[in-house]
C-alpha cells in the first residue's frame, strides 16, 4: 500500500505542499485532529510556563499532575491523526492494502474506519476540555490569553472533525447510517456540553464568541 506520510516529521511547508495537491497524500480528518493536538500542545505550554515560574509547592504540584495528563492525552490524540490517515489509504488503495479481504470488504471497513477513529478523537478532545477549568486556577494570569486560544481551536477542530464524519457516515449504505448519526449527535452533545463548562472559566467578559 502507498505509503502513509509521517505527519510529525514533516516541515510545516511539507505538510501544506502535501495538503495543497490535487491529489493530496493527507486527510482533512488527519488535518484536524492534527491541529487538535497542536492546541494541547499551547494548554501543555501555558502550564509549563506557569510551572516555571510558581515556587509554591501545592500549585507546582497541580501543574506537574496536569502536564502528565496532558502529555499522555496528546500521544492517543496524535495516534488517532496516523490512524486517520492509513484508513485513508486503506480506502484509496484497497488493492495494494495489507488488510484482508476484497476491494469491497477494505472499503467497506476503511470507510467504518474514517468514522470511528475521528468520533474516537472527539471524545479525547473532549478530555482536553473538561481538564481546562482547573488548569486556569493555577495558570499564571499573562498565560490565560494562551489557553483561551487553545479553547477556541479544540472547540472548532472537535466541530470540523464531527462535520467530516457526517459527509462519512452518508457514503455508508442507508441502512448502516441511523446508528452512526445517533453516535455523531451523541459526541456533539458532549462536546456542546465540555464547551460551555470550560467556557465558563475561559470565555473572556464581554466576549461575542
């Protein structure tokens, strides 16, 4: 099977020559949760700045817990990205495919693939989510604008991936389709839900978004 491209040793130039393509090597799924984990990545660093820079020990303790999580969160969510994308290839060359089976029978399972692995991502995202309220007791006050943009580009990614995953679940046949719309609104409404607890303490006063 064509190779599938390793997301996280390419150039950010080499990840968009490769997106830009008319006939690109990469998924908007894989894209997504990419940027998803980009987003922890900015939580992980508000939280290790603020680490730095507190001496007390109850706060450090907190931070140090948190970052742990976050780090492992990261590693699953990253997973799910690669994943992404061999269903892709799974699909796109499914006679050259590793897997078993007939052109038919790969498809078929590549394209179940391309639902539940990014459904799989919003559910970490959601994860993500729910840890923020209590990082922003203990985030240094000139690093809160940084989790707050981490907020806003979980939110949008989770609501992109979650979007993907509709145009997926409506290549399915018909019959196939009323079990895997009740999982998509089932994971909207949990991330509905992390968005407003965590908007609480993230929104800024006043704001419109």
């Amino acid at each position: 099977m064509k190779d599938t491209p390793d997301i996280w040793s390419l150039s950010l130039k080499e990840l968009t020559d490769i997106t830009t393509k008319n006939r690109p090597d990469i998924t908007g799924g894989s894209l997504v949760i990419t940027s998803a984990c980009l987003a922890v990545a900015l939580v992980r660093m508000s939280l290790e700045v603020s680490r730095k820079t507190t001496s007390e020990t109850e706060p450090r303790k907190h931070l140090s817990e948190e970052i742990a999580i976050l780090r492992k969160i990261q590693k699953r969510l990253s997973k799910t990205a690669e994943e992404d994308l061999a269903a892709f290839n799974a699909y796109r060359y499914p006679s050259i495919s590793k897997k078993n089976g007939n052109k038919q029978e790969i498809q078929r399972q590549a394209l179940v693939d391309a639902i539940k692995i990014p459904l799989a991502s919003v559910l970490i995202i959601v994860e993500v989510l729910l840890i923020l309220p209590g990082c922003v007791t203990y985030c240094k006050p000139h690093m809160l604008s940084d989790l707050r943009a981490a907020f806003f580009m979980l939110g949008g990614a989770a609501q992109g991936i979650l979007s993907l995953v509709e145009s997926n679940v409506g290549l399915l046949p018909e019959e196939q389709q009323a079990g895997y719309s009740e999982q998509v609104a089932t994971q909207s409404k949990r991330l509905l839900d992390a968005l407003t607890e965590a908007g609480i303490y993230l929104r800024p006063s006043g704001s419109n978004f």
